[in-house]
C-alpha cells in the first residue's frame, strides 16, 4: 500500500527510518534464498550460472529488466542458467547492500538505475556505488505526467495552475522516496515556482497502485514510466499531459516537458552492477555475457516491447556515466535540502 510523504526532508525522515527497517525484515528470507543460489554455484561462473538481482518488487520495472534479460540469455544460450531474485526495499538500497556485502561472487549481476542513487541520499544508506562494480548502461526509458481521463487538466499549465494554488493539498503520486518520479515532480514544482517542501509526494511501490490511487481520486496526478500506465491510457481512463524525455518520442505522442516550457529533462536509466571484489578477467567475462544478451534480435525485441530506448555504455564508459548521474542526482537533492 502507500506510504505518504512529503519531499521536504523533516517531513519524511520518520517514515524513512520506518521504511528500512521494514523492508530489511521483509527482505531477510528473500537474501537468504540469494545466499543459497550463490552457495550451490560453488566454483561455476557466470556462463554456467548467473543469478539477476531485482532490488525491487516483481512487477516494477528493475524486475522486468531483469526478467527480459533472463529470457533473453536462456533463449539465446549466452548462460546455461539464469535466475531473478527480488530484493525490494528502500528504493533498491536493501539490494545493494547485500551485493556490496558478497565481494568476490563473479556469478551475480544486480539491475539498478537513478532511482537507486536518488535513494541513496533519501534513505543515508550505508553503501553507494563505490562498494559495487559498474557492468553495464543498458536502457533509458521516459516517465509520463499523468491524470485520470476526466481530469480537468488538459495541459502541463492546466495542472500547474491549480497545483500553485494549494501545493499541500494537491496528492502527487510516484515510486519509491528518492525515484526519479519524485526528482521530475520536485524539479517541476520548482520551475513553477512552488516549494518542492511543500510538494505532498505519496510514495508507492508499484505501477498498478498508482493507476488504482489515480481513478480512485487517490492523488490528483502522477509521474512514473509509460508501461505503468500504457494499458489504462489506451483504455481510455487515464491521460498523459508530458513525457520527461529531453527531444520528442517517436513512439510516445506527447509533448515533452520542455516543449510544454518547463526545463525538466531526467531518464529513468537502469544499468548492470556486480559485487566488488571480483577479478578483471571476471568484470571482463560480465561485460562480455551482458554485451551479447543485449546484441541479440531477442533483446531488440524486448526494448521495442517496453518502449525502452537503447543507451547501451559498458566498462569504463558507463563508469564515467555513472559518476556523471551520480553529480547529477546529488545535486537534486543537494538543492532540494538533503
């Protein structure tokens, strides 16, 4: 279900710190299965066994990046097996825990992204990504500003005026505290001249929860990835104002922010990571295994399938990327007080 909260950093600490443990006690048996699928590998490597870390519920979209990558090395035989593991919580920081915590596995990958170092400041997590391993940039997919079909907000300015009004009073709705969700929508209120403390951010952990809260008159609005609500758009239930791209999607027939005049451009980007701790040749051997999976007609497919858009970087290209977003993110959240 939902957790309310604000973007402003008084108002959320105390759901925080309750999120964590919560989650860390939810997660507990779920690591122990991870445990497990890395002890019975024993002494094979990736090409035999590699297990696909989604630091999120099934459903999300780090679960279907993982899900689209076990298919696609299954049917393309680049590993002889390969299995998805979830390890939700605190905006992925419960999963990169655990994966900074197994130095040396060379058989284990983890899907993460922005909103794992938006998180990173929102939650104070103990780990970042200099206790990790940087594989790969595989995807950038767009998040949609959304409002129920019978909305009366026509446009980005329809919705902002009314917004302006009474910041506290209009529900905001997105992922997890710290998601790009939460950066587009506190970006966007500072472009309008609202306070981004003032935003009243409902956090959920799912796509189906928003579009259930959006027609439910739940929030008033919403800010997350297309596939959450591809279905209800096209049903006719919900409508999209905005895409957050920084030029506009071919396949996506919306104006972007920036069009509509709000200079607010973010990617929801997922990349590949690994325990610290392993050796070149074994961050070369993951490199290569994700470098194929991602060069296949089988994967071409998948991103036309989720609309996502290819932004493939490996080795020390993405981890120059990496660093770059990192600067990006913690300015975010620099300027918003964290």
């Amino acid at each position: 279900m939902a957790r309310a909260a604000t973007a402003g950093p008084s108002r959320s600490a105390g759901r925080t710190v309750a999120t964590v443990i919560a989650a860390l006690v939810g997660a507990a048996l779920i690591v122990l299965a991870v445990i497990d699928a890395s002890a019975s590998a024993g002494s094979a490597n990736a090409r035999n066994q590699t297990t696909l870390i989604a630091p999120a519920s099934a459903g999300g979209g780090w679960d279907g990046a993982a899900r689209e990558l076990q298919q696609v090395m299954r049917s393309e035989g680049i590993v002889n097996n390969a299995q998805v593991v979830n390890i939700p919580g605190a905006g992925g920081t419960i999963g990169l825990s655990q994966v900074s915590g197994m130095s040396g596995d060379a058989s284990t990958l983890m899907v993460m992204g922005i909103t794992m170092l938006g998180a990173i400041n929102i939650n104070g997590s103990g780990v970042d990504m200099d206790d990790i391993t940087p594989i790969a940039r595989i995807t950038d997919d767009y998040d949609v500003l959304v409002v129920p079909a019978d909305s009366p907000y026509n446009s980005v300015d329809d919705l902002v005026a009314a917004w302006a009004e009474d910041p506290q009073g209009f529900p905001f709705g997105g992922g997890s505290l710290g998601s790009v969700d939460q950066m587009i929508i506190a970006q966007l209120a500072q472009q309008a001249g609202i306070d981004p403390t003032d935003v009243n951010y409902i956090a959920y952990s799912g796509g189906a929860e928003l579009a259930t809260s959006l027609l439910s008159g739940t929030i008033d609005a919403s800010v997350s990835g297309y596939a959450d609500f591809k279905g209800q758009i096209e049903a006719g239930k919900l409508k999209a104002l905005a895409v957050s791209a920084p030029e506009p999607v071919e396949s996506l027939p919306y104006p972007t922010l920036v069009e509509e005049g709000y200079d607010v451009v973010l990617t929801n980007w997922r990349g590949i990571v690994a325990p610290p701790g392993i050796t070149e040749e074994e961050r070369a051997e993951l490199e290569d295994i994700v470098t194929e999976t991602v060069s296949t007609p089988a994967w071409a497919d998948a991103l036309e399938r989720n609309q996502w858009t290819d932004s493939f970087l490996v080795g020390e290209e993405f981890e120059q990327n990496l660093a770059e977003e990192r600067a990006t993110v913690d300015q975010i959240w620099s300027d918003l007080g964290y």
